[in-house]
C-alpha cells in the first residue's frame, strides 16, 4: 500500500523537486515499507517521536524536522538532523547556532515565511527576515547554513488563494536570493506543497515537498 502510493507521488514530482515523507504519528514498521521503497528523506514535527525513530531506524535517512521547533529542544536533534524547515524567529537561529557549534556541524535550515492567511501559522515576514540578515549578529553566525525558505498554505479549497500564497512565498525567495544571497550556491530550497497541494506547489516553484497522508493514510 505504502509502496504504491509512493510511487503515485514520486510519477507526479519532476526530477530534481525532493520528496520528504512526513511520517509524524506513524509506527516505524510504516516507516520501513516505504524505507524498503527507496524513501531515505522523512519528516517529522515533534523532537521527542524524531528522536526515538532517528535511533530506532536505519542510519542513511536523512531527518527532516518540519514542524515548530522550541529553543530548549534543539539540543536533542542537533548531533543528527538533516534540515531544519521551521525556523521562524532570530532567537531560535541562535540556539540551532550554539548547538551547531557544540556538535561541530553546520547546520541547514530554512526560514519559515507566513504565507497564510490563518494567524496560527508560524513564521516570519520580510521586515524581520532582511533585519535579521543584516544583523552583524546573524553575519557571524557560523553555525548556520541557510538553504532557502519554507511556508504553509492556508487550509482550504480556494484553488487561486493556495496559489497566491505560494507565489508569494516564491517571491520572497527570489528577493533574498538577489539581496543576501547570489554567491550562495546552497541557497537554493523552496519547501512548499502537503499532500492536498503539491501539485500547485510544483507549479509555483516548490523544490521541496512534504507530504503525508496521501502516503501513509490519514492520521487521527
Ligand atoms: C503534517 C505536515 C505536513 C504533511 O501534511 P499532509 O497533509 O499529511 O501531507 C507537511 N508539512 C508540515 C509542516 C506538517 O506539519
């Protein structure tokens, strides 16, 4: 089941756009199967679940933590993860820093932009994204590896308005690619798109895809 619903993903991604498996509530014998698919790239939104699994299972996955992180619960992932996608505040960037150079790592990670229009979503906005990169504070941290951004559509059925907000997202990368970041050959994700739009992601320029249910079935 696994197997064929990733394949069904994977026949309507384009080459070069990743595919991240966001397997948050799910028991590792479903992360397995789609292991033994080839899937090596999984996303997870809780540290304490991408803990117990990143030990649990096979050490060539790359743990993608795509959720809301808190500062005091960076420490657990630092020594291991792939890529940070939620990082929405300067404090946060500091401490994923601190706990980067603790780990001798340089740490990738995405800023999260708010796209939607819902007020529960994380992220940051184009004033606090160029201050922050401005900052002298930011230019000396050298713990961090910016790699692009990430954002999250609203929740609903207006095609137009998901699309919208992608663009903007799509927008904003753009603008830090000319401004901060056009020597950086990294800078280079654009991570949007969940199982109910991905397609129209991909449309607007996503790299980087998470998605779920449509993989593992519906969580409760
Ligand atoms: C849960 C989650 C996803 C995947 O959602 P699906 O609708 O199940 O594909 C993607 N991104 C984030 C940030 C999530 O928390």
């Amino acid at each position: 089941m696994i197997k064929d619903n990733l394949q069904e993903i994977r026949s309507q991604i384009p080459e070069g756009v990743t595919l991240v498996a966001v397997s948050k509530t799910k028991p590792n014998e479903m992360l397995m199967e789609a292991y033994e698919a080839g899937q090596r790239i999984f996303g997870e939104n809780r540290v304490p679940e991408l803990v117990e699994k990143f030990e649990a299972l096979p050490k060539d996955i790359e743990w993608h933590m795509i959720g809301h992180l808190q500062r005091n619960k960076v420490k657990y992932i630092a020594p291991f993860v792939h890529l940070i996608h939620g990082v929405d505040s300067y404090r946060l960037l500091e401490e994923i820093n601190k706990q980067a150079e603790k780990n001798n790592r340089t740490q990738p990670i995405l800023l999260q932009f708010h796209i939607a229009q819902e007020s529960t979503k994380f992220g940051f906005d184009w004033e606090e994204v160029s201050e922050m990169l401005n900052s002298a504070e930011y230019q000396e941290m050298r713990g961090i590896a910016c790699h692009g951004v990430m954002g999250m559509a609203t929740f609903t059925e207006d095609e137009k308005q998901i699309r919208s907000e992608f663009q903007k997202l799509k927008n904003y990368f753009d603008r830090l690619k000319a401004s901060f970041f056009q020597n950086s050959n990294e800078f280079k994700e654009i991570s949007m798109g969940m199982s109910g739009d991905f397609q129209i992601a991909i449309e607007e320029g996503s790299t980087m895809v998470r998605v779920g249910s449509s993989i593992f079935g519906s969580r409760n």
